[in-house]
C-alpha cells in the first residue's frame, strides 16, 4: 500500500479497499466479520466500485460509457509552460483574443495544419474541452487579420528581458503567394528562383530563447533594416552574429556608425588576421579544449585542436587522390582548426567564442521555424496576415525551446509530445478520467515536472 501513489490513498478510507492490477487501482467495499476459529475479526472484501483515478472513483457503469478521449499529456505540458511564460503577456496584449491565439499556437506545435484541417485536430485534444472555440477557417482568418502590429511587436518586446544578451539573424524564406508586397526575386538553395521574404531573428543567447521576428521584403538584408528591428524590440545588448560573407568594410563602417555590436568570422587568408605566436590559454567547450590567443585589433583567434586534426586528415586525403598538391600542404596547416572572429565587443575570449557559438541554436531555431512549424508553407495572401502568422509561429516556436531546454538530449522535442499524447482524458458523459499512463510518460512526467491536473484546475 506504501508503493501507491497519494491520489490513490486519498481514496482509501473506512470501508474502501484499494487492489492493484498492472498500471491500474480498483476500489471495493471492505468490511471486517468475526472469526470464531481464528478467534479474531476477518478482513472481508465486498462489491467492485469502480476505477480510482485522479479525478475520483469512476464507477464500472460510467467507464463502460466512455463517449469520447482527448489527447491531454501534451497538452498539459505545452499548456503549463504557455501559464509562466507566453499566456500572461497574452492576456495584457490581446485581452479579447488570448484563448483562440493560445489554442493556435499550442496546435502548431503538436502539428502544423493548414488552417482548413486545424479544427480536427482542435477537436482530438483537450482544449476542445477547456475552450469553446471553433478553429474554423474563417475564426483563424479573422484572427490574423485582427492582430495589431503594434500589439504584436508589444507582445514580442516583452518576451525579452532587459541586460541580456541577444544574438540577430536573418533567413529567406521562399513562397508562391499571391498579393504580397515583402514577395521579391531571389534564389533557393538549388538555384531555383522563386520569390521571397526576408525573416529577422532576435535569440537570447542568455535564455537560449527566440524573442523576437520581423518580416522584410526579400531584398532588405542590410545594416539599417538590422538597427531598426533592435529599436523596435527595445533592446539594449544585441549582437550582430553573422556569417563570412557579411565581411565587407562598408559593412563594418554601417555598424560603427550605428553603434550595433557584432561578431564576423574572417576568412582565413583575411589580411586582417593576425600572425599568431604562443596562445595564451586553453578553455572547455562541450568537453573539447580550445586553445586561444590574446586579441589582436578587435580580432579574436581559436584553435580547434579536434577539428585541426579533421582538417588535416582530409587535406592529406586529397593529396593522395591528387586533388591537391603537396606543396600546398604548408601553405594550409597553420590554419587547419583556426577561427579568427572580428568583434568590437571587448570581453574575455571564452565570452567571444561562446556567443559565435550560440549562433547553432539561431541556425536551429530557422530551421524549426521552416520545417517543424513548416512557417514556409504559408498561403495566405497580405502582407497583414503573413506578419501576424509569423508572429504565431514565433510562439510556438519559444515554447519549442522552453521544452528542448528541459529535456536533456535523450528525445526530441517532438519525441516528448508524442510520447505525452498518449496519456488521455476518457469522457463518460458524467464525469472525467485519466488513461492509463506508459512507463515512457511517466518518466517524462517526473523528469519536467508536469501537472498532470493543471488543464481541469481552469
């Protein structure tokens, strides 16, 4: 009886006797009689009366009349953390329109619908039963047509907190629509032109956190655009993180000009990279050593020595094909396992290497944006309604990371949902009840902490 969870001793009083069988608890009446041969008073079972779940006793008659089940693990997870974090701004910002913005967002992380499919899937979980929300076609549409962008760009700009450190980032993303102005010539990766937007990102480095998007005509990736989204988002620490090809001294001259932090990685032959003489130290960085050297005119030198020794590898390897000469082999090795950051911001080398670094997670988080939330497959048709649906996608995409920063590498965020899709609330028409739960959720349930209840306190 120890071993029972206390929603289950809650059940056991005077006259209830509590069995287990498999993952399940049952509840019967108890009594006690006399025995005369064994001299004293007998515990004696009496009829069945029903299931013991969380919610209660669900007599047999009620669990036989199951009318409907609703995915509800999920749910409660994505639902508990919306509570902390994004569903209070919400309420402040959209205090007419919170309950169907939430219930979107939720939905698309689960699995990105167009919006005619998005009400069936409304309807197998369990927000279907805490709200009374359509999801029709025609309630989403006239959800994005109804945001204010200043609304949204005040529901953004409080997701960000003040003194931490944000990185930018910029992607194109490509679309057919019709009627959208920010639509511009451009190419895919395969050389396919096809019109596009440009998407602004604002990412806490701090949090580990997206923050902030704006959406851009195709063509507009320079420096202005770059100080205007920080001025709208109100934020004080941004860090340009870009890539090599950003490097151009007009570039640099621009960010000078409007005091925008940055971090550029310099090619290798750069003339601005400095001859290197003994490092100055080394640091850990997931579990591998790099060695650095004492800044030089705002640029800061790395060796990878695993990466040093991968490089090098296949440079030899090339030799022996005759790709390459072996005479070009000493023009290169001092370079195997280099990077050589151009920034203005004057920290600690392990502090310079570690924001560069952070840029992975920007890189991750454009690509659930485009695949998981499968943001780039919008058809909607203004320029209004593409802002605010990157806006949407924008929240689910901050409560994707709120679960990838629980977890600890063993599933995949969409691992977790799926696994805590299978817990269920089964309706009886007169009352609620619980699934049984999988061994695999319930160690997910432990492990983040999840109210299993928080959906029925609403």
């Amino acid at each position: 009886m120890n071993n029972m969870p206390d929603w289950v001793l809650e059940h056991k009083g005077k006259g209830i006797e509590i069995r287990r069988f498999g993952d399940r608890y049952y509840a019967y009446e108890s009594s006690s009689r006399y025995d005369k041969d064994l001299k004293r008073a007998r515990k004696v079972t009496g009829k069945y009366l029903g299931v013991v779940t969380p919610a209660g006793i669900i007599k047999k008659s009620d669990v036989s009349g199951i009318r409907g089940d609703y995915e509800y693990g999920n749910i409660a997870l994505l639902y508990g953390i919306a509570g902390k974090t994004v569903l209070p701004v919400l309420k402040q910002v959209f205090p007419y329109m919170y309950d169907r913005i939430i219930i979107y967002v939720i939905l698309r992380d689960i699995q990105p619908l167009p919006m005619k499919s998005l009400r069936y899937l409304y309807e197998k979980t369990y927000l279907s039963r805490m709200y009374r929300e359509s999801m029709s076609p025609g309630s989403i549409s006239g959800m994005l047509s109804s945001l204010p962008q200043e609304g949204m760009v005040n529901a953004m700009g409080k997701l960000t907190e003040k003194g931490e450190y944000v990185l930018m980032d910029s992607t194109a993303i490509f679309s057919r629509s019709d009627n959208i102005s920010f639509l511009e010539p451009g190419h895919n990766s395969k050389e396919i032109p096809l019109p596009q937007i440009n998407v602004m990102m604002l990412f806490s480095s701090t949090r580990t956190l997206p923050t902030f998007i704006r959406v851009l005509p195709g063509s507009i990736r320079d420096v202005s655009a770059m100080a205007n989204t920080i001025d709208m988002a109100g934020i004080e620490k941004c860090v340009i993180v870009a890539d090599k090809g950003f490097f151009s001294a007009d570039n640099i001259k621009k960010l000078k000009k409007r005091h925008l932090s940055y971090i550029i990685p310099l090619r290798r032959n750069s003339s601005l990279v400095p001859d290197t003489d003994d490092f100055l130290g080394v640091f850990m960085y997931n579990g591998k050593p790099v060695k650095y050297w004492k800044p030089e005119n705002g640029v800061y030198m790395f060796e990878d020595p695993v990466l040093k020794s991968e490089e090098e590898r296949d440079y030899l390897i090339r030799i022996h094909d005759n790709i390459r000469p072996k005479s070009s082999y000493y023009d290169h090795s001092g370079d195997f396992g280099k990077l050589y950051l151009l920034s203005d911001i004057n920290d600690e080398p392990e502090r310079i290497y570690r924001l560069y670094k952070d840029r992975e997670y920007v890189e991750y988080a454009f690509n659930v944006y485009k695949n998981d939330l499968e943001a780039d497959r919008s058809y909607i048709r203004d320029d209004h309604m593409l802002s605010a649906y990157m806006f949407l996608n924008l929240l689910s995409l901050y409560l994707h990371f709120q679960v990838l920063n629980m977890i600890d590498g063993k599933y995949s965020v969409k691992d977790v949902l799926l696994i805590l899709s299978r817990i269920k609330i089964y309706n009886t028409g007169k009352t609620e009840m619980v699934s049984e739960i999988p061994k695999k959720a319930k160690e997910l349930i432990s492990k983040l902490g999840i109210d299993l209840d928080i959906l029925r306190k609403k």
